[in-house]
C-alpha cells in the first residue's frame, strides 16, 4: 500500500517540480540571484525524485519476502488455534457430562475458567481473520468453535443458575426478613424460571438430573413467595401485627429477628389466607394513607397570588382558577376515602382533611364575592357625591373597604393557601363584609329607584350608567354621553358660562333654541330635577314652535317656510295643513282640483332640493318629499273613489293631524286615525330621515 502512494505521490511531485523548474528558468534570464540553501533544495527536489523507481522496486522485492514469511507464520498460527478449539471441544465434552448440584460453586468455576478459554480462541480467530484479509487471503470462518459455543451455552447457564440460586436461597431463608424484597425475590424466581425451561430442551444426560433437582428446589422455595409477599407488605403496622397473631393464635411479626425459615418454621404458609387477608387491608390502608400525604404535599408551593388594582393603593386576588381545580380535586378524592371500608385507622384525619379544605373552599368563595362587590362598589363610593347622598350605606362600605385592605396587606405575612384558607376568624370576617355589601347593593338599588321614580326616564339607563351620572352631580356636562339614552333625538345641550342650558342639539347637527331655558346648577345637585326641567323644555319649545311655525305657514311662500323651521316641525305642521286642506276639499267636492294642487305642491319641493340647500335644509326637505308623495298617493286615491264625507272610512283611516286645545288651555296637535286620538307629545324627534311611509 505504502509503494503504491508513494508512486501517485511521485507523479504529483512531478507537475509542481515542472511549475518550479520554469520559475527558475525565468528568474535565472531576469538575473535574479538567489540565496544558496535555496538553489541547493531546488536542485536536492528536482534530482530525487528520479531515484524513488528503483528505490519502490527494492522495497517491493522486501515487501513479497516479508509477506511470504507472515503468510507461512499465519497458517502455522491457524493450525495451532484450530488444535487449540479440538481441545477445547474435548474439555467441554467431558466437563458436560458433570453432575452434583451440591457442587455448583466448583462447576461455576469451571465454567468461568471454559468462558475465558473459549473467549480468547474467538478473539484469535478474529486476529487472524484480519490478517488473512490484509493478505487478501480466503478468511478462516471457524465453523467448529462457533458450534462448541452453541453446544456450550446451556450447561454453562446450568451452572451459573445453580450457583446464583445456592447462594441466595440461605441468604434469603435465613437472612433478615425486613431486607427481602418481594418484588426482586419473585423477579429473580421467574428468571430462572424461565432459565430453566429454555436449558430443558437442550441439556441431556447427567446435566439433565441437575436441572431437574435445581427445578424441584426452585419450585420448593416458590411455595415461600406468598409469605414473603404477604409479610413483607410496607402498609402493615402494629395493629395489622397484634390482630394477626390473635387470629393464628401466636405471634406473628416481622421484625429483625424473623426471617423465612421462621415463618416456615411457624407453619405459616397453611394459614396464607390469613397472611393475605390483613395484608390485603394494609395494603389498602397504606393506600388511603399515601393518597392523604400526596393530597398534602400537592398543596407545597401553593400561594394566593395577588396584582395591584388601579390607583386604589389595594390588590384583589388573580389566577385562582388552579386552586379551585386542586380543591375540587381533592374535595371528591377526600369523600371518596370517607366512604371506604379501610377507612378506619384514618377517619379522624381524614375529617380533619375533609373540614380544611370545605373551610378554603367557603373561604375563597366568601373572598371572590367580597373581591367582585368591592371592584363594584369601590369607584361608586369613590364619589363624594354619593357618600353624601347615601351616608348609611357608605359608612357600611367603608368598614367593608377597611377590612378588604388589611385583610389583602396580610397576604405580604404569608399568602399560603393552605394556612390563609384555614383561618376561621378570615371566614367570619369575610361572611360578616359579604353581608354589608348585601345590604349596601340592597340600599344602593332602592336609592336608584327612587331617582328612576322621580325621573322614569332613567330607567332607560343601566344602574352603572345611572351612579355615573349620580356620582357627577357638580358637573352638569358629564350628563352630556346618556342624553341620547334618556332623550329620543337631544344628543347634546348647550351650556352658557353660567351653566344655563339655552338649547338642544339633534346628532344630526340640528339646533333647537330652547322657548325657556334653565339652570342645572339651580337643582342642589338633584340630576334627575334639572333634566325633568329638561324634558319639559323641549316639549314647550316643540309645542310653540308648531304653533308659531302654523302661524307662519299662513303667511309665508310655502317653500320658504319650509327651510326656516326644524324638520320635525316642517313634518308636522305641514301634515296637519294637509289634513286641514283635504278635509276641505272632501266637504267642497273639490277633491280633483286638491289632487292637482298637491301633485303641484310636491313638484315645487322638488324643484326647491334642485337648489342650494345646506346639509340639515336637505335633509328636512329629503323627509317632506317622502310625506308628500304618500299625501299625493292618498289625495289622488280618494279623488278616484270620490269620497263624498270626512267620515268615509278611507279618508278616516289615514294618519291625519289636527289642532285641538289641550289640558293647559293652549292649542296642541293630536294625531288621529279611525276613532284613536293621540296627543302629539312633543317630544324633540330631531331632523331623521324617512324611508316609507307605514
């Protein structure tokens, strides 16, 4: 291998001597002078390498010499390893036909002794398979000594069981009790249980018979387990010892003094069932008793978390939703263990359990109700308006509030579930504040609806918007967000410096100034007195604005007036001077001549949204159009049927608006359709646009 290297290497040589041959040429015509160790190597590497041929021929006559004399050696050293595994094959015929299973140790050394002679035959031949690879020779598979490794396998494993189970069999009979362990016992039995199968298929002769006893003694000591099994049980205490003894009539325990060849010795294994029966209840106490000391050591590390609550200076309890699964958890495994038959030894602990965690459960539902109440109640009692208009229910809340601080302060002390959620005193007080904040909720909604009774229109108002506009009685425009909720169309009012309201304004931008206007600051603070003066303003204003708009209508060009007032009163005032026409027309006969007079008047409002209107003109004029069309409809229907009296039901079952004196002796309108008659209302309707008419 190495010849062959060294003649690719030469040939690579070569090329780079070529490269550095013209390098000097061309130096050598520029003149350059170079040093003389370096002409020395240049002239050293260019001469060598015609020297390395006869140099590779010589080593390769050595290399077939050294060869030849290896390969002699090799075959010599096969011969003897194959002389070595007749041997061996010999030494192990004879050792196969041993028997004695008393002397299983001598055996055992025997078979450690054939294991490292046959181990050392296999790694030479595993040598010299290398070589006669490395020699490109046929490689020697050794047929004969993978065969004794087969046939030696069985009696070797024979012998390894006999031994293993002849030193742990005094160990365990006659050793300790409290050091065997049932589970390594009866795993090392089926083992060579197991062993001694698979080597009965193969074992012949002599061997055979050892097998066979190994068999019987194994299975003599397996009539053992259960009493190993049973005693040895770690739930067993005093009492299952003291209840046994009683019941086989002498005393039974397994102390260090006890072992195996006693409890053969006591006769135990004819009382099995007894053993069984008291260590099958240990076991099911140990059970419940490993569960209780699982349940208590799953509550370690378990702490009630808190989280600063806004700029209140206090914290309110966060992530409890583990706890609760703990405690749910554990409140049906505590049950469970109740109900059980074993229970006995326990039940005292186990209600003692049961009552800790009922008393972390009421606990912490007491907590998150008095936590949900005082986030409720916090920011309303925040308010000094509040606390003066309700002075019992706030001083309640305020011991409420006290107590919720210290109680949270006391988390920073110490915030484990388990002790936190056991004090009882902690229960009390919290059922005690839960209490106050019943009857704080109780006082808070009677006082709401006293305000929703003096002003019913709050009750369009949810109780949170309601205390929030209780709670900003000195300022009149943090009303201004619920006027859309109280009002049908005022979405705003118009403040002057003195807080005098002087106006209403639609969300359509619409702005009706107010016939008599009112001071919010003149109520002492009563919200719901300032906006029932509200509500009767715009009625009054509406109610004079359709008189004064009536009044106008006679006077003025149509599409004029039209522009000049609100919408609601252009849509009013305008129906009532159409049912006050048409009913005219209907008693005159004049209804074809009133149809043309309509379809004209419809035609000049169109022609009037042609123009230049603003934004809220358009829209009012957008409404009228709807209006209009239906009257023209109408007009034209009973034109048509010629309906001869205002009493006909087509013309009586129309929407038809009329004047009539009202319970203050002023003019209002009423709406009319068949025999119903509706007061108009007034109520401000702002400047909405209609679709249809229905």
């Amino acid at each position: 291998r190495f010849a062959a290297d060294a003649a690719r290497e030469t040939e690579s040589l070569r090329a780079t001597l070529a490269t550095s041959a013209a390098m000097a040429e061309a130096l050598e015509r520029s003149g350059v002078n170079l040093e003389d160790d370096v002409v020395d190597t240049y002239w050293n590497a260019i001469t060598q390498p015609a020297s390395v041929p006869q140099k590779l021929k010589a080593y390769e006559l050595r290399a077939k010499e050294l060869q030849k004399a290896m390969t002699e050696t090799l075959k010599a050293d096969i011969k003897a390893n194959n002389a070595c595994i007749a041997e061996a094959k010999s030494a192990v015929h004879e050792f196969i036909e041993l028997g004695n299973i008393d002397l299983a140790e001598d055996r055992l050394a025997a078979v450690e002794a054939m294991d490292a002679r046959l181990a050392e035959l296999k790694k030479k031949g595993e040598v010299y398979a290398n070589r006669e690879e490395l020699f490109g020779r046929p490689v020697t598979t050794y047929p004969a000594l993978n065969s004794l490794f087969r046939e030696w396998e069985p009696y070797a494993n024979l012998w390894r069981v006999c031994a293993e189970f002849g030193r742990y069999q005094p160990e365990w009979t006659n050793g300790p009790f409290p050091q065997l362990n049932p589970e390594k016992v009866t795993a090392m039995v089926e083992t060579w249980n197991r062993a001694i199968t698979k080597m009965l298929k193969h074992i012949k002769g002599v061997p055979a018979e050892v097998c066979a006893e190994l068999k019987a003694r194994l299975a003599r000591f397996e009539t053992n387990l259960p009493i190993v099994a049973a005693l040895r049980n770690p739930g067993l205490r005093d009492r299952h010892w003291k209840d046994m003894s009683e019941d086989l009539g002498f005393a039974v325990k397994a102390d260090a003094e006890f072992s195996l060849a006693r409890a053969v010795q006591l006769g135990l294994h004819e009382h099995i069932d007894v053993l069984e029966k008291y260590s099958e209840a240990a076991s099911k106490e140990y059970s419940l008793e490993r569960a209780l000391d699982s349940m208590h050591q799953n509550w370690r590390g378990v702490e009630f978390e808190t989280s600063p609550w806004r700029d209140t200076g206090s914290f309110v309890l966060k992530g409890t939703d583990e706890t609760q699964m703990l405690l749910d958890d554990q409140i049906v495994k505590t049950q469970s263990m109740r109900s059980s038959p074993y229970i006995g030894p326990f039940e005292d602990r186990v209600k003692l359990w049961e009552k800790k965690l009922t008393t972390i459960q009421e606990v912490l539902d007491q907590w998150l109700k008095m936590q949900s109440g005082w986030l409720y109640l916090e920011p309303i009692f925040g308010s000094d308006d509040i606390m003066q208009q309700m002075p019992a229910e706030g001083r309640k809340f305020k011991t409420v509030d006290t107590t919720w601080r210290k109680t949270m302060l006391k988390l920073e002390l110490t915030s484990e579930v388990l002790v936190v959620g056991a004090d009882e005193d902690l229960l009390g007080s919290l059922r005690k504040c839960n209490e106050l904040l019943d009857e704080v909720n109780k006082g808070l909604s009677e006082y709401l609806e006293t305000k929703r009774l003096a002003f019913p229109r709050f009750y369009f108002l949810s109780n949170d918007e309601l205390l929030e506009i209780l709670s900003e009685t000195k300022d009149p425009l943090r009303v201004q967000p619920f006027l859309k909720k109280v009002f049908e169309a005022i979405h705003l009012l118009e403040f002057q410096k003195n807080m005098e309201v002087t106006a209403m304004l639609s969300e359509e931008g619409e702005k009706v100034t107010f016939v008599n206007s009112f001071n919010p600051a003149k109520a002492g603070g009563a919200v719901e007195k300032w906006l029932i003066q509200c509500e009767a303003a715009q009625r009054e204003t509406v109610a004079a604005m359709c008189r004064d708009a009536s009044k106008a209508y006679a006077t003025s060009k149509r599409t004029d007036w039209m522009v000049e007032w609100p919408g609601q009163v252009v849509l009013c005032i305008g129906s009532l001077y159409w049912t006050s026409q048409t009913e005219a027309a209907i008693r005159e006969g004049t209804m074809k001549a009133h149809a043309e007079t309509v379809s004209a008047q419809l035609m000049e409002i169109v022609e009037k949204v042609r123009g230049k209107l603003t934004k809220l003109q358009r829209k009012t004029l957008s409404a009228l159009v709807v209006l209009e069309v239906h009257a023209r409809d109408v007009v034209a229907e009973l034109a048509e049927k010629g309906v001869p009296s205002v009493e006909d039901f087509d013309w009586a079952s129309q929407l038809r608006y009329t004047w009539d004196t009202m319970d203050d002796g002023k003019e209002g309108v009423t709406v009319r359709m068949i025999n119903a008659a509706i007061n108009y209302g007034n109520e401000y309707l702002g400047n909405s646009s209609r679709l249809v008419i229905t």
